[in-house]
C-alpha cells in the first residue's frame, strides 16, 4: 500500500499503528526478535496509544547486534516468551493498516516468528515509509530514519530501541500524509509532461536496410540498437554496457546480420556459448576463451599435457612434500625460525598455489612479488614470508608447465596462461571479435584482446554484473579504451516495480545508467508460496532450503557446486568420527564438538553455522543421499540455484533467500571497497532474474539502507 492510499484512508476515528522490532541480525533463521513496540496514531496525527515488550525467542537463541541496540542478554532472557508478546502485538495491532519504516524487514521477521510460534495472523494491510520517502522527499543525504526524523525536525530519543523508532516512525509517516496529500496535483501533472515529452522523441538514424534478411527480430530495434547498429559501421572498437535483460544478444545478431564478415564470438561461460551457436547464422562461430585456447594448443602438439586436466585434484598434502613445505629446516632457511615455528605446511602450500593462481590472472610474463599470497600467514611474518612462497610459486608453475610431467593435475587457469604466454593472434584481417560477458574477463585475457589489432571488436557485457572477482574478473569494460562507449537500458524482462528494486542497487552501486522496465509487463513484488527458483547467497543455503521444501512434500532441483558440497560433507564427517578433515573450512578444528563451539560464540560465522545445523539435524549420509537425488533435473520442479550460478537465468517467478542480507551486511562493516561493491552486483544480479514475479527477501530497500 502506498503513502497516498494511507493518506486518503486517514480520516475521521480512523487510527494506524506503526511498528519497530529489534532484532539480533537482519536475517531469518539465524537471527531473531527481541524486542517489539507499536505506537498508535490517529487521523490528526496524534499518538493515541503505545505498546513494548522484550521478547526471549527461546533456548539456542545467539544473541547479537548488541553495538545496535543496546539490549543485553541477561535483559532478553528474563523477558516474557516470543509467543506471548506475539499475541499481545496482534490485539494491539487489530484491524488497523500497519506502517514501518523498511516494512519487508518487519513483515519477514513477524512471519518467522508467528510462524514458528504456529500463530495464524489476520491479513493485515501494510505501507512502508521508507520507499514512500525516497519517492516523495529530497533529503540531500540519505532515508534512514534518523536523516528523515531531522529533515522533518522530529524529536529523536538517544537510544536505538523498538519503542523510541516506533513513535519516529508514526510521526513520520503523519508528515508523509501531508506532503504525499499536497503533493498529489504536483506529481499528477509532473507526470503527464513527462509521458508526452516520451512519445515526442524522434529516432536516431539507422543501418537497418543493411540487415540481412535471413534474421526477424521479435521487436523492431530499439533507439539504442539503432545507434549501436550505425556504430558497428563506423571506425573503432565498440563497447555496449547492457543492463539485465536489455537484449544484448538480440543487439549482438543485429550486428552480426548486417556484414558478411567471419565472427568469433568469445564468451565466458559454456551456456551462452551454446545458446549463441543456435541462434547465430553461419558466419559466427562461438565458444568459450577456454576452449578456444584449448583448441589452439592441440592443434599445437600439446594434446598429452592437457590430459593432465582429467587427472582432477592433487591431494594437497603431495603438492606440499613435492614443493618441501613439510621441511621444517627449508622453511626456516629462507624465512627464519620463527616462520619455521608458526606457519602450517598446508597452509604455505596453498599460498604458493594461491600465487600462481594471481599470476595466471595477471597479463604479466613473469611470476613477480606482487602476485604473492600472504593471507594465510600471521600478519608479523608475511613480509618475510614472501621470498619463500614465491621461492615455491615458481617451482610449482615450473612442473605445470613441463609437458614431461605426466601425474601432476593441471586446470583451466594453467593451461589458458600457458597459451596466452605464446602472444596468440585471433582470427584474420577483417574478421570481427564479438567478446561477450566481458566484465568478467580477467586482466591476463584482457591484455591479449588488447592486443588483437587487426580486426574490429565488440565488448559487450554489464560492469554492474561483474561478479567474479574471486576468479580473477575485473570489468575490463571499465579499463578497455574503444571509440563507442553506448549503453542498453530497457530491460525486456521485467516491469516497472522489479526493475524499481534493480534501480536501487544500481545506485547504490553509483551506476551511469539505470534499467527502464519493459512498458508491457507487470512483474508484481512480494511473498510468494511455489516460486519457479530460489536463489542464495552461499551452497550452505541453498542445501538448507532443498531440505525444507523436502519436508513439505516438494522435489526441488539443486544446481550448485555438487562437488564442493560433497567434499565439505565428507569432511565434516571425519571430523565427526575422530578423524582430522583437510577441507580449507574444517582443518583448523580438532573436532566436531569444537565447530560447535565456534559457530555458538562467532555469530559472523553464518555459513559454517548453517552447515553445522544441517549435518547435525540431518546427519551426513542423509544429507549426501538427499543432495544426489535432488541434482536430477525434473519437470515444473522450483529451482535451487545460487546467485552465482543464475546469472545469465531467468525464471518466470523467483524468490532471494535470506542468507544475503547477512553476508552484505557483515561485507560492509568489515570488508574493504572492493568486496562490498561486489556483493552489491551480486544482489542486482539476484534481483534481475524474474520476469512476472519477484520476492526480493531482504534485498528490498536494503540497497539504499546501505548507501
């Protein structure tokens, strides 16, 4: 419900009430509510009536967010039980229509909690002041309440309590009524002007009549592909920033169609590989940067090497005696006694390892100091650390790359470095390079598309998608000179309120350009019951909820890293049976009752926690039976996916886990720039997946909580 309608309805006895809650977290299940206050207010907003509780969610409660709120364990344990507080909040609350400052926060935590204390609420109308305010008020700042309460000249409390909010909160929305009720004429007529200023532009000139024949676009070109269509036949290289869904591949065959020219279409990943051979005409041919390589070192002789890659993973406890990270006299030769004491042989072969990995991403020729690893030694030794694992980066790359060796594995990133090193030259004089997902390209292949001089290229891709810098990816759209930067931004799969909540992430990311929806479509926001996939933040997640949709009776699909799941399983199991486990999340414990500890005292741990909840309500080989069942694909199935693994998806109705919200939020309390903005492309990307229907989770409004 909008602040309009609230406005319109806010008359005579009528009254509202708003609500604030505390929490211990912003994400359901791991986190909880521990206190609870509601505050009436009436048609002249006047405050009629209050009500506050503390709430004890129960034993096993991790109490947290303390440096928020204030509120002490001790005060939560000796207060009333969640389901009391509950009731009380439901007889306060009646009949009335609920207002909340980010109401999809409170109404996820009330939904928990009613939920899992089996109370069946009346439907309720709601209305959220915060994305009524970004719409209706111009703070200069930003729309926390805090910044709103001193635009407005409300009294503010000291504390950050439920109670306190509560009365901001309903004073807020009052002075929302008012601008929203005298702004209603203003608003209607801005928008008339802007609706016929849209229908008066004209379009640009074109290249169409040079299209072949052969390709029938589903819609005539757009103004944008119209101008990047004369660009492709102009001088230099062009770059196309395209939004989600804005057509990049439909733009892609446009160009493609209009010369006779040979086009080599280099993607990133297999699936946009395949999908572009059967949907492209003859003259284009398409595979990965990885298979391209692959192919031109076979036909070089070097077939026998890379069937290193189907030997899978070496064992790192052999890629430590082979490198002499078990010596202990080694160690202390070239980084001193102490190092020799401190550092595990394991974890100095993983940064020796981690290193050639920088190195294989890096456009340099040489393994140098600057791709060293250093992360897993004590902060006082990685200085003198470093001779020593470049020492041992430089050994390992030496045997990847003698083509004698035949027992060691070797993987992708190896053999694509091997061959970038040979200078290789793409296609001929006059052929066109269509580079494709190219945000995700790291700067070793970057520097070798630079290099290809002798045809014209395309880069195409989204900056605001770059979503693979733990893999090496680092937007070469954002480094890479071209003579036509042109962006794409109608996004023909989704309506105006998903394409809203892309928007906020958008700015919060500072983008150049936002995504216009689709004028056709309605893709409706909220709740939804059988989503065609559900999208999470980590695998942990992902497994959590295959196992709660098996409980309710459902098959769902799992596709995520089957693998990496599988391992981390098994690794828990040897924990759980005496044994030391090597897994890179698991090896520091020396037993399951310490993992347990750990994930009790460390509430940052949520991914860890998550496992350890599975594997001790589920045990391991029901999980592992469970997750090999569920990776069949079936028919009308819901999707599990990570939102990793979906992009470049799409699903009619999709719905985000709550795992994002703490993982954002702890990435930026404690991650530096980098990884923040990341996590914010990640959740545009999440948010970008649905065509009719989208329930955003905690990634509704949390976009500009964050800015």
């Amino acid at each position: 419900m909008r602040i309009e309608d609230v406005a319109a309805m806010l008359h005579g006895k009528r009254e509202f009430v708003c609500i604030d809650l505390e929490t211990t977290g912003i994400s359901t299940p791991h986190s909880r509510i521990i206190e609870v206050a509601a505050v009436r207010f009436n048609s002249q907003g006047k405050l009629t009536r209050e009500f506050s509780s503390l709430a004890y969610p129960g034993i096993g409660y991790v109490h947290g967010a303390e440096f928020v709120h204030g509120i002490r364990q001790h005060e939560v344990e000796t207060a009333p039980p969640i389901e009391n507080v509950l009731k009380d909040l439901l007889d306060f609350v009646g009949d009335r229509v609920v207002v909340a400052h980010n109401l999809p926060f409170e109404n996820r935590f009330l939904t928990f909690e009613l939920g899992k204390a089996q109370i069946l609420p009346q439907d309720l109308l709601g209305s959220c002041t915060y994305s009524a305010a970004r719409r209706l008020v111009h703070t200069g700042t930003n729309h926390k309440l805090a910044s709103l309460a001193q635009h407005f000249r409300i009294r503010q409390a000291t504390s950050h309590r439920a109670l306190p909010d509560a009365r901001i909160g309903a004073q807020l929305a009052w002075e929302l009524v008012k601008v929203a009720r005298s702004s209603a004429v203003a608003v209607a007529a801005n928008t008339a002007r802007g609706r016929s200023s849209m229908t008066n532009q004209a379009p640009a000139p074109s290249r169409l009549a040079s299209v072949r024949a052969g390709f029938r676009p589903k819609w005539a070109p757009s103004a944008e592909q119209r101008t990047i269509l004369d660009a492709f036949f102009g001088q230099g290289d062009i770059k196309i920033l395209a939004g989600a869904g804005t057509g990049k591949t439909t733009t892609l065959q446009l160009l493609a169609n209009s010369t006779k020219a040979k086009i080599i279409y280099l993607t990133f990943n297999k699936s946009t590989a395949v999908e572009a051979k059967d949907r492209f005409a003859s003259n284009v041919s398409a595979t990965t940067i990885h298979a391209f390589a692959h192919k031109d070192l076979t036909a070089k002789g070097h077939g026998a090497w890379l069937g290193r890659l189907r030997l899978g993973i070496e064992p790192i406890s052999v890629t430590a005696r082979r490198l002499g990270a078990t010596e202990p006299g080694l160690i202390e030769a070239f980084a001193g006694p102490r190092a020799a004491r401190a550092i595990d042989p394991y974890d100095l072969t993983k940064m020796a390892v981690d290193t050639v990995t920088n190195y294989c991403h890096s456009p340099s020729r040489k393994l140098l100091a600057r791709h060293v690893s250093t992360g897993r030694a004590n902060a006082g030794l990685r200085s003198s650390m470093v001779p020593l694992i470049l020492m041992m980066a430089e050994e390992h790359w030496a045997h990847i790359r003698d083509k004698t060796v035949r027992d060691m594995p070797i993987t992708h990133d190896h053999y694509l470095k091997d061959w970038l090193l040979t200078g290789p030259v793409i296609g001929r004089k006059g052929d066109v390079l269509f580079i494709d997902e190219a945000q995700d390209l790291s700067p070793a292949v970057t520097h070798a598309i630079q290099a290809q001089k002798h045809l014209k290229k395309v880069f195409v891709g989204d900056p605001n998608q770059s979503i693979y810098g733990f893999a090496g990816g680092k937007d070469a759209l954002a480094t890479i000179p071209a003579a036509h930067t042109l962006p794409l931004t109608t996004s023909w799969r989704f309506g105006e309120h998903a394409a809203d909540i892309a928007n906020s992430w958008l700015r919060s990311l500072k983008a150049p350009h936002l995504v216009h929806p689709n004028p056709l479509l309605i893709t409706s926001v909220g709740p939804c019951e059988k989503p065609d996939a559900v999208l999470t933040r980590t695998n942990a997640t992902a497994v959590w909820e295959l196992m709660e949709l098996q409980k309710l009776g459902k098959r769902p699909t799992l596709r995520c890293e089957l693998n990496s799941i599988a391992a981390l399983i098994r690794g828990a199991d040897d924990l759980i049976n005496g044994r030391g486990s090597s897994h890179p999340m698991l090896r520091q414990f020396g037993s399951w009752g310490e993992v347990l500890e750990h994930v009790r005292y460390d509430s940052s741990a949520q991914e860890l926690m998550t496992w350890t909840k599975l594997i001790e309500g589920y045990g391991t080989a029901e999980l592992n039976r469970t997750i090999t069942s569920a990776s069949a694909t079936v028919d009308g199935a819901t999707v599990i996916t990570t939102a990793h693994k979906a992009k470049g998806l799409e699903w009619d109705s999709v719905r985000i886990s709550d795992d994002f919200a703490e993982i954002i939020a702890r990435t930026f309390l404690g991650g530096d720039k980098n990884q923040i903005a990341e996590e914010k492309r990640l959740a545009y990307v999440a948010v970008t997946r649905a065509r009719k229907h989208l329930d955003p989770g905690p990634l509704a409004g949390f976009a500009d909580f964050l800015s």
